[in-house]
C-alpha cells in the first residue's frame, strides 16, 4: 500500500448495543461497524461522506474493547482502507467519498 495519509485508531465498547446479537455468547464487532469507522475517519481526513463501498475484504475478527486502527490512502480518485489489530490485517478494501 502507498504511504498512509490519515489513520485513525477506535475501540468499540463491550456494551456496545450490537454486539449481543452479533454473535450470541461470543461477540464479534460487525463488519457494518467497520465500514462505519471507514466513514467517521473518511468525514474527519477530507470532509466527505461516504458514497459508495467499491470493495470490502473482511479477513479476520475485532472483537469488542479491542483497539484497531484505520489507514487510508488516496488512490485513483479512491480512498483505500486498512484496518488493522496491532500487524493483524482485519479489513481492507475501497470506497468513493462525495461532499
């Protein structure tokens, strides 16, 4: 990937009101709530909404309380995205932003 141009590192809370039914007695963080990160940090890096997810790749799980932390770069006319667990590739793909 081309050198990272705004990261972002989140946590989603382990009371987070999602999270029991995604999956009952071994929660994961729903991939929707990844991209929702990819959103939040795309509004906070360049003022755009997210318009369009062109690719997503989910390839390994958050868990509730753990920190992940966002990469996106310009690519294209694109924004891509890594999201990452320390070196764990959790996520990865791209989206189009609009104002």
């Amino acid at each position: 990937m081309s050198p990272v141009s705004f990261q972002r590192v989140f946590r989603v809370a382990v009371d987070h009101p999602s999270l029991p039914g995604h999956f009952p007695g071994s929660p994961l963080v729903p991939g929707v709530m990844l991209l929702e990160q990819v959103a939040l940090a795309l509004r906070e890096w360049r003022g755009e909404r997210l318009a369009r997810v062109l690719e997503a790749k989910f390839v390994a799980p958050l868990l509730p309380g753990q920190d992940a932390t966002i990469a996106l770069t310009e690519a294209n006319g694109r924004v891509r995205f890594d999201i990452r667990r320390d070196d764990t590739l959790l996520a990865r793909g791209s989206v189009e932003g609009a104002p």
